[in-house]
C-alpha cells in the first residue's frame, strides 16, 4: 500500500506531499490541472518513462525528487531477501533524485536511504504498484508479462514445478556452458596433446623400471665383452683344482693322497684323525667351488647370446636420453607426470559424461514442462472465462477474448507461448489484443483482468478508467472497482461524479497561476460538504437539483 508521496519539481509541481487512505481514493480536478502528473511521477520514480526526461524537471529549477512510502508484504520481503537487501522495516521508502550536470540529467535511486539501481527498482515496482489506463497495452506486449499474468493465479504445486524447472534449467545452461568449453578446449589442445602423446607413447614404449639400468646394463656388457678372459681363468682354475687335462696333479689329487696317507696312522692318533677330518672338509669345500665355477661357467657361456640384446638396449636408452634431453631419472619422472595429465585431462571422458548429464536433466525438464504447461492452460481457460463474464458487464456484450497457447522454444519459463486475442465485435476475428483494442476497450479490459488476477495487496492506479461509459455499463465498472478496493488500495483519477462519491478517501488537484507561473496542489477533501461541491463541479452547475443529486449520489455511497 502507497502510504506517503512526496513530489518536488516535476512539471507544473513545485512542491506537494501526499497521505494516501486505505480502501478507495479518489483525486479529481480540472483537466490540465496535472491529476496525471502523480500516476506519472510514480512510473518515473521505478525508472519509467512517461515523462521524457528532458522535461523532467520543473523549468528554473536544477533538480526533481520524487520519494514514496510504501507498506511491504510478504512477498515484497521474499523479492528483497532474494537480492540481498536487508529487511529493517514494514515500510519501504523509495527514492529518486534528478539533476542536472553538464547538459544532462542524471538520476540517483534508493530504497530505504541504501542505493539501488533502476533495473531492481523497476522490478520492486512490479510488486508494489499496478496501474490500467487507456494507454497501458504495453502491460500485454511482452511474453513474459502474460504468462506472469498466468502464472500468478496457478496452485502452489505450480510454483513448486516452476522452481524446479528454472533450477535444473539452470543447472543444464551450466553445463552446456561446461560442454562447449571441453569441446573449445579439446579442440584447441588436439595439436598440443600430438606432441604429448607421441612423448609419452615413446616412454611407455621404452619400458623405463630403473634410473640405475643404464649403469646395471653397462656393467653387465662390461663383464660379457671380457668373457673369454673369465672362461679361461674359470677353466683353468678348474683344471689346476680337478686336473681336466691329466697333464699335472690337481689339487684334489694332492688331497685324496694325503687322507690315505694319514689313514694308515690315524688310528693310532687322536690328532691325526682331526687333520684328517680338516683333510677331509677341505676336499668337500674344494668339491663345491669346484661346481660353482662350473655352473659360473654355463652362465658365462649362456650370458654370451645375450650381448648383442644388451648392446642394442644401452644404445636405445642413450639415444632416447638425447631425443628429450633428460635423463634416465627425468624420463621416468616425465613418463607418470604424462599419464596422471592425461588422466586428469580426459576431455573425451568428461564430454561423453556431461553429455549423459544433459540428456538426463533435458528428460526431466521435458516431463516437467508438460505438467507446467497442462495447469497453465487449465487456469488460462478460467481466466479467460472470468474476463469475458466481466466485459459482459462493462458494455462490451460483443466482445470476444481468447488465451492463445502454442509452443516456443523451451526455457527456464518453460514451453509456453501464450497470446492474448480480442475482438470487440462479432463479425471481427481474433488479433492480437494490443493490436486491434481501441482506448476505451482497453481500460474496461485491464479492469478485468486486474479484477480476475489480483492476489497481492499492492496499490492499484485506474486513471480515468471510466472514460467514455454512462448507465449501466458505468454502474458495473464502479462496483467493480468498489470491490477491489476492499481488498487492496486503489488510486482512482476520475470525471465521473458518480465514481468519485463512492471513494472512502477524495483528493482535489488544483491549477494556480501566481505572477505568471504554473503551480499545481493538492487538497484532501475532509468534509462531506467539501466533496459534495467537488461533485457539483463535476456534474457541471450549482442548481438546486445538482445540489441535491449530489448529496443523494454521497448518501447513497455512505450507506
């Protein structure tokens, strides 16, 4: 509910400031007087553009403010936690200041005393304010404006399906948004991850297990280039220990002779049975190194076949060192850091896996959007009944109003294109509503609307509304909008005497002019008498007969 404005250098305004009632208010005055001025200062306050800028500001004056005090609601509050602003207050004060600086004018806005810009402001205003006046078609040229109409009066499962659809909307944008930066990447390092590849296929290929191979494997070549040199050592020692050639005595037959020497005596002597038995342990030592040597032999011998392998691995190894210019130890190193790169960089993997992602999601939406779409068509057909009902009232018997649904694109809204069709007469077809509605069509038909959707006890302006209309069809439209007022604030600017008798609260704008310039005020009429000779006015005469209908016309509004 607007509880307070304040205007201040708009126009033909210098100064006024206004407590607005509960219930009906009226504001009535001369045409020109600048009854339109405030229904205008208010679209400007919430970043419209009514009034064109450059005139903006009063003539002679540097700078315009315009400030409101508004009741909040529960559903304001949700807008404002929403977007983060701070709620200290069941009040909200709105604010926007006009000056001009270097041949322009420039505008501050704020809510509460704290900035805001234009674009969340006009978005408040959304919740704060409704106005029908002949030249708002604009509140129907926009998709989003007739679905929100829509929308606003489906169940609270509705709601609950429609947060589920902008958040895994959301969700899949992020996603696609993620896809197409994979796909961008993967192409981007294709050219990159060649030359890594082809590294890593060549270390995978080279079997690297050890830093220390090279050295193990010139060691090894070391031993089996100087073999021949240790087969003949090795021989010849087994020859001068076992005597293979019988050329001289061996070892072993020095041995084997001297324990049958000391057997002669050894049983006479305790000590020459213990050199016997180290005789004896000799020989058996001199057996085992004798089979070593010669199993030493077979692998020297084995180990001869395996040189030229060696050979062709040391040279394999050297040169794969000189292709990268790293080491033995680096390439290792190089090798695993590839792998874990790879594996962490798998855009292949993570393309394959969102794209599973998306699907999934674009299913669920799909589900959804029907639901959506069924409820949606479902309470547009009401919608639509309830307005026709109403126009038949409003003297529009003839017209004919139509919910048009067919499907667009899909979006976080959802699948619905929804228009409004009208004709106001039988033999006319279906157009688009702001296309072929005349002035006077449309506020009856805003009135409608506003009556069969209004849900949120925000403040609703009707300027001049009753334009055009008298008899019954006046009758139908004034208690209409009696009705909404019991619900919700209403800001009437009416001609109508009979409309304005029925206001609970009633404003008069006044036109002066004072040393030849323009001002504009306003009065709260108080007094039964005030508003009686407001209405006179308005009838048009002071004769005996106005007097009277115009007291029977309040009389009649207070019982």
């Amino acid at each position: 509910m607007l509880i307070k404005l304040k205007i201040e250098n708009i126009a033909l305004i210098e100064i006024i400031e206004i407590n607005f009632e509960k219930g009906l208010n009226i504001i009535t005055g001369d045409s020109g007087s600048g009854k339109s001025l405030i229904l205008d200062s208010l679209n400007a306050l919430f970043g419209g553009t009514n009034i064109p800028l450059k005139h903006l500001i009063r003539p002679g004056k540097d700078f315009c403010v315009i400030e409101a005090i508004f009741s909040s609601s529960s559903q304001v509050n949700n807008w404002l936690i929403g977007n983060g602003f701070e709620i200290t207050s069941s009040e909200l004060k709105i604010k926007r200041k006009s000056y001009k600086k270097n041949n322009k004018i420039l505008s501050k806005y704020s809510l509460n005393n704290l900035p805001i810009n234009r674009q969340s402001l006009e978005k408040l205003g959304g919740f704060l304010i409704d106005s029908a006046g002949q030249s708002d078609t604009f509140i129907f040229d926009s998709l989003d404006k007739r679905r929100l109409i829509i929308d606003d009066l489906c169940s609270q499962e509705f709601r609950e399906t429609s947060e589920r659809i902008k958040s895994i909307w959301g969700e899949t944008r992020v996603l696609k948004g993620l896809l197409d930066e994979k796909i961008e990447f993967s192409k981007n390092q294709e050219e990159k991850n060649l030359a890594i590849k082809h590294m890593l296929k060549s270390l995978e290929e080279a079997d690297l297990n050890s830093s220390e191979e090279i050295l193990e494997l010139e060691l090894v070549e070391k031993k089996l280039v100087n073999n021949l040199e240790i087969n003949n050592s090795i021989k010849s020692s087994l020859e001068n220990l076992n005597n293979f050639s019988h050329d001289e005595p061996s070892v072993i037959s020095f041995i084997n002779k001297s324990i049958k020497i000391l057997n002669k005596t050894a049983d006479f002597d305790l000590k020459i049975q213990k050199f016997r038995e180290k005789l004896l342990n000799i020989h058996a030592d001199i057996d085992d190194l004798i089979f070593d040597l010669n199993s030493y032999l077979q692998e020297i011998e084995n180990d001869e076949s395996n040189l030229s392998e060696i050979q062709k691995r040391l040279f394999f190894l050297k040169n794969l060192e000189r292709t990268f210019s790293l080491d033995l130890t680096q390439l290792i190193e190089k090798r695993d850091q590839l792998k874990t790169y790879f594996q962490q960089n798998d855009q292949g993997s993570d393309i394959s896996r969102i794209q599973a992602q998306i699907e999934n999601l674009q299913s669920n939406l799909n589900s959804l959007f029907v639901i959506q779409s069924t409820e949606r068509k479902k309470i547009a057909k009401q919608l639509q009944n309830s307005v026709m009902s109403i126009l038949n009232n409003l003297g529009l018997e003839n017209a004919n109003f139509s919910i048009q649904f067919s499907e667009c694109k899909p979006s976080g809204d959802g699948i619905d294109d929804i228009n409004f069709l009208f004709s106001a007469n039988p033999d006319q077809k279906l157009a688009p509503l702001s296309n072929v509605i005349s002035g006077g069509e449309m506020s009856r038909f805003l009135l409608a609307i506003k009556s069969s959707i209004s849900k949120q006890p925000n403040t609703f302006f009707l300027d001049e509304i009753d334009s055009g209309l008298s008899g019954k069809s006046l009758f139908s439209l004034v208690e209409l909008i009696k009705e909404i007022s019991k619900n919700q604030q209403v800001l009437c600017i009416t001609h109508q005497p009979f409309l304005a008798a029925r206001g609970s609260t009633h404003f008069k704008v006044n036109k002066n002019v004072i040393n030849g310039i323009t001002y504009t005020s306003i009065a709260k009429l108080t007094t039964k008498n005030q508003r009686k000779n407001e209405l006179i006015e308005l009838i048009g005469g002071g004769s005996c007969e106005v007097n009277e209908y115009a007291s029977r016309l309040l009389d009649r509004s207070a019982a």
